[in-house]
C-alpha cells in the first residue's frame, strides 16, 4: 500500500516539475511589475528634480530657441 503510494506521489510530482503552463504569463506579469516601479520613481518626483524636471528644461530650450515662450 506505501509502496503505491509512493509511486503515486513521485509520478504526480514528476508531472507537476514538467508542467510550464502558465510559467510564461507570471514571468511578463514580474518583469511588467518592474517596469511600472522604474516609471513612477523616474516620473513621480518633486516638480524641481528628477526626469520630469529635465524634460521639462529640455522643451523649453527647445521652445525658446524656436522663438516660443517657455513654460514654467
């Protein structure tokens, strides 16, 4: 009785380490949960620092060069 119950619980393990169904979805659902952390600490800063504040600088420059008023 032990014996065929060991031989089930290894078969039905066995099948379940070579089961990758859904493998795939959890790894994009990880690296989309990066991806979203990196946006809001590069995006979600004080108005004077960070990547908003240089972008911000970047299309005045742009603006005035181009003869437009920079907005503040």
């Amino acid at each position: 009785m032990f014996t065929k119950l060991f031989v089930n619980a290894k078969v039905s393990a066995h099948f379940f380490m070579k089961n990758r169904d859904g493998v795939t979805a959890i790894e994009y659902a990880i690296i989309a949960a990066a991806m979203a952390a990196v946006l809001i600490s590069l995006f979600a800063t004080d108005a004077g620092s960070g990547l908003t504040q240089a972008l911000k600088n970047a299309f005045n420059k742009i603006t005035t060069t181009l003869g437009g008023t920079a907005v503040s």
